[in-house]
C-alpha cells in the first residue's frame, strides 16, 4: 500500500496492519471493502432511529455499524460506537444521544478519506 494511502487512512482511525491481518495481507480486497463503507446504511438507520426516539432500531444499527467498524479495523469510530451501545444497553439514552455528533463527524471523516484514496 502506498505511505500516502497508509497515512491518510491511519489518519482516519483505520488501524491498515490489522486491517491487513484481517484481509489475509490482500490490499486490492482490503480497499474494496473499505470503499463499501460509504453505502452501508446502519449510520442513517441509527440517526434516524435516534431521532424517532426508537430505542431499539438505535442499538441494532449501532451495534451493527460497531461490527462492521471492528471488521474494518476502524478503531476510533469502534470505540466510540462501543461507548454508544454500552450506554444503550445501560438504558442511558441520554449518554448515547450526547455520542451522535462525535459519532457523525468521525463517519463523515472516514468516509471523506475513503473517497480521497
């Protein structure tokens, strides 16, 4: 993987050597699945859960959008999606409410680096 593509994605939050360990060492299927990540609806389906008040559908869509975040090797936004789901889980919606900005400025940011790369 070229040192910008690697900079740019560590900058993001993407840990690429586990990424890597992940995909088996194969670059070109790593950056096809991370250049997925744009499309995959779980960041719309937990906003808009989160706005209907819909408790349920919200810890779906985050837990599943933590996954694929662990798959991806996404760490920051991970972390950050684990904090969410643990406060759900802990029925503290207001502490997973207060996560969303945070939540969506790290999604917008991953997903600029992936359309840059």
């Amino acid at each position: 993987m070229q040192n910008t593509k690697h900079e740019q994605l560590t900058a993001a939050g993407i840990n690429v050597e586990m990424a890597l360990e992940r995909f088996m060492g194969n670059e070109m299927l790593l950056e096809r699945f991370l250049k997925k990540f744009p499309e995959d609806p779980n960041f719309k389906k937990l906003e808009d859960a989160m706005e209907k008040g819909d408790r349920e559908s919200a810890l779906q869509a985050a837990h599943t959008l933590k996954g694929v975040c662990g798959n991806l090797s996404m760490e920051s936004l991970y972390a950050e999606l684990d904090l969410q789901v643990k406060a759900m889980r802990a029925e503290n919606w207001q502490e997973a409410q207060e996560r969303m900005p945070g939540i969506a400025r790290m999604v917008r940011e991953v997903c600029q680096t992936l359309q840059n790369i």
